[in-house]
C-alpha cells in the first residue's frame, strides 16, 4: 500500500488535499526558506517545494511526499505574508487596480522508486480599483494575516479580484490540484479508480 504525505502545516493546501479524498498525512518540514542571491521568484518556489518533500523523505522513505511552495509578485517584487493589519492594508493598497503574478512551486517525490518530478504554475490577479474602505473592511472580515498577498481567494478574498488568469485555480490557494492529479497519475495512482492507498 502506498502512503501519501502532504508536506505542509497549512491548512490551506491540507482543505485542499482533502478535495481528492484520498487518505494522506500532514508532516509539517523544517527548512530554510531563505531566498538565495540572484534567484529567482519561480526558481525560489520550485526549489523551495523540492527540499520540502525531500526533508519529509528523510523521516518517510518509502511514502509519496507532496511539497509546494508559492511566492507572489508586485512588479518584480516579492510579496510576503502580511502578519498584521497595516502590512496587509499596505499590500492591498499597493496591489489596488494592478496586476500581482503568484508563482506556486510543486514537487511529487515517491520514495520507493526515486521518482521526483516538479512543476510551476503561474496565476495572474488583476485586483479592481480599491478604496480605503473597501480594504479596511475586507480585513476586518476575512483575517488574511497568513496569507501571501494579504487575501483569502476561497473567502471574501475574491471579491476584491476584477480578473483571474490561470490554467489551475486552486493554485492560487496554495496547491495545484490539476497539476498534481496528473503528478500522481504519472506514480500510478488513479484518483478517480481505485487507488491503491493506505488507509
């Protein structure tokens, strides 16, 4: 039977996970997230996605890790999570009327055969034309504090976008759901048959 480990602690891309209904753990890895000189946005979140899973190899050898990783951009400039009120109204302030690209890293790594493949997905966000209070008062309700780029796209969040431009919308959330389908087909596990999964 093959185990299947999402290797995050958020609860974004575990909701997300659950869509597939396939029984899977979390293990949360400790790495250094740290961007290294000259690297690239999309380099940053492959690479980051890629040492996620293979730390959690290193306590899961014989499992199929998942990492992902996603990083958002505002005219070449990385945009981190918020942490606070004032950050996240400066983010949103900033990204009003423009276009923010989310580069969203991921890596499928099947311990038993060695297997490791990683992809990037790009999500275009044009955000409508906000004004101070309709900020205010979106981060009164939703709390996106956690959240790169300072919105819950699967809450209220959406209400703030005037267009979305992307080949996987739960991307955008944090865990390409299309892509990693195809991931796990190319490991032999069927979603939608009888994958054989440990339960």
């Amino acid at each position: 039977m093959t185990e299947i480990i999402l290797g995050s602690s958020s609860p974004y891309r575990k909701a997300l996970l659950q869509q597939l209904q396939i029984p899977f753990s979390c293990c949360s890895p400790d790495i250094d997230e740290t961007r290294q000189e000259n690297e690239t946005a999309q380099q940053l979140v492959v690479r980051l996605a890629e040492q996620k899973a293979l730390k959690v190899s290193q306590q899961h050898p014989q499992a199929i890790i998942i990492g992902s990783d996603q990083v958002a951009c505002l005219n070449g400039e990385i945009i981190t999570k918020p942490g606070n009120f004032q950050t996240a109204f400066s983010q949103l302030k900033k990204a009003s009327g423009k276009q923010l690209n989310f580069y969203t890293g991921l890596c499928v790594l099947n311990g038993k055969s060695d297997s490791l493949q990683t992809d990037i997905i790009t999500t275009q966000v044009i955000f409508r034309n906000l004004s101070n209070a309709q900020i205010t008062a979106y981060l009164k309700k939703d709390h996106p504090f956690d959240c790169a780029g300072s919105f819950k796209m699967e809450s209220l969040g959406i209400a703030l976008f005037e267009r979305i431009i992307t080949d996987d919308s739960t991307a955008l959330v944090g865990l390409p759901l299309i892509k990693l389908t195809t991931m796990l087909t190319y490991e032999g596990i069927d979603i939608l048959t009888n994958p054989q999964l440990e339960t």
